[in-house]
C-alpha cells in the first residue's frame, strides 16, 4: 500500500514538472514573439505621422485664414508692376490691404502713423498713396544705398534694419520708437514685407518695454511658411506658437488671402494651403 502511494506520489511531482515546464516555454514563445515584434511596431510608427502634428498644422491654417472680425470699410491698394526676382522671395507688388474703420478720417502727420518694415524697395506705392492721404510713412530699409531722407511727400526713409538685439544701425522696435519719440503714442498701421520680417516684428513687438502691443492698432503681416512637410513640421508649430500671440495681445484676424503662386496641396490632409499669406489683424 505504501509503496502505491509511493508512485503515485512521484507520477504527481512528473505531471507537475510537465506543466511547470509547458508553461515556461508558452511563455518564452510568448515573450520572444513580443520581442521580435516590437522593433517593427517602432518602425511603423514612424513613418506613420503623428496625429497630433496632422492637428497642429491644421489649427494653424485655420488661425491665419479664418477672419473673426469685419471691417466696413476696406480697401487693397494696388502694387507696383516692377517684377520681382525669380524666386519671388521679395513680395509686395500683389496689393496691401488696409482697414480704414481703424484709421482717423481725416489723417495727418500728427494723428496717422504708419511703419513699414522690411520693405521692397521697387515697390512703396502703399506708403506713397497713405503718404498723399496725410498719414505720415516710416520706412525701414537696411541694405540701400539712401540716407536718411524724405522719399515722397510724408513718406520718411530710415537706412535701418529691425531686429531682436539693438547694434550699429540695427534697432528693435523699442529702440525705433525712441528715435522718433513715439514711445506711448498710437502706431495705426505696421506692414511686413520681406521673407523674415514679419517673424522679427513680432518677437519685438511682444518684447516691447512700452508695451507697444498696445499701441499698434492694425498689423498687415506678410507670412512666408515652410512647406509642410516632415522636415519643417516643428518650423511650422514654432511660427504657430508665435503667431497665437497675437490673439494673446488682443488681435483678431480681419483679412486673409494666400498669395497665388504660393498654392500648393498637403495630400494627407486633402488641403490647399500656400507658402505666403497677406494677413491683417486688427487690436479689438
């Protein structure tokens, strides 16, 4: 009898062993099945676009083509015909618009001021025009062969250049209100031009000392982009990111219109966008 339980005994511990042994191996198939795939999964993912990226570039198209204000009274002074360079890297001569509700109705030097920064030089019809209107013009043009000088009537020529640090003939918009004594005074319409320009006027309006954010009450930006693709996803989010502070400072979008040559499609999203904008936007 003894010697029965004595075998049965032994034949449990061997059945036990079995499934000791069976599950250890299940689970080294398992774990090495996970193993092999997990560096496919990786490689999948990316080259699969993150749908947060997809949605960021969307939410910024949307922010600079979807007006949220009006403007009764509008008007899109027409460009030179002077032809730019190739690339067209230089912009200015398809129109600026310009809300008029945000300006005084009888403009003078006193009451009306305009700067333009990073103008084209073949192509000041916009500030000649607000300049025989009474609004008095402020150009910055760095890289020219003028001085100080008054181009047209009202229309004053600075050979500076707007940046973020202050140099030798480079200012920040801080440092061009204190030239010409505007420190606190309302600046009624800013315009960018040139490829950079629009991003440098920014960064220097929201460092502002004097709080100019507050002062200027219409901005025309002419936004140059990146094509959206991989390599200039993150490009693209920082100029969102920097744009948003507009709306941070009170500004709202009143005018948008992509510049033609400049059109183009991002397929995963079934979208036309462009590389270059005219935007405006008004301080509520």
């Amino acid at each position: 009898m003894q010697g029965k339980h004595s075998r049965a005994g032994v034949e449990w511990r061997v059945v036990a062993v079995v499934v000791l042994c069976c599950s250890l191996l299940a689970y080294s198939v398992l774990a090495t099945v996970l193993l092999f795939r997990q560096p496919q999964t990786a490689t999948i993912s990316s080259r699969t676009r993150p749908s947060y990226l997809l949605s960021s570039i969307e939410d910024l198209f949307d922010f600079i083509t979807v007006t949220t204000v009006n403007c009764s009274n509008s008007q899109v002074i027409p460009g030179s015909s002077v032809l730019e360079t190739e690339d067209r890297m230089i912009s200015g001569h398809e129109g600026t618009y310009i809300c008029l509700d945000a300006l005084p109705e009888t403009p003078t030097q006193e009451s009306c001021r305009i700067y333009s920064f990073g103008i084209n030089r073949n192509d000041i019809k916009f500030e000649t025009v607000m300049g025989q209107r009474g609004c008095r013009v402020h150009l910055l043009m760095a890289n020219t062969e003028y001085s100080y000088s008054r181009l047209k009537p009202n229309v004053y020529l600075y050979p500076l250049e707007l940046t973020v640090s202050p140099s030798l003939n480079n200012y920040t918009l801080d440092g061009f209100l204190d030239l010409l004594t505007h420190m606190w005074k309302p600046i009624h319409y800013v315009k960018t031009t040139t490829r950079g320009s629009e991003w440098t006027f920014l960064k220097t309006l929201y460092l502002s000392g004097y709080e100019a954010y507050t002062h200027v009450k219409q901005i025309r930006l002419l936004l140059h982009l990146p094509y959206a693709t991989d390599d200039h996803f993150k490009d693209l989010e920082s100029l969102y990111h920097l744009l948003l502070g507009l709306e941070y400072y009170g500004y709202r979008l009143v005018h948008s219109r992509p510049i033609p040559d400049s059109i183009y499609i991002i397929h995963n999203l079934q979208r036309h966008v462009a590389t270059k904008y005219e935007t405006v936007w008004i301080r509520e």
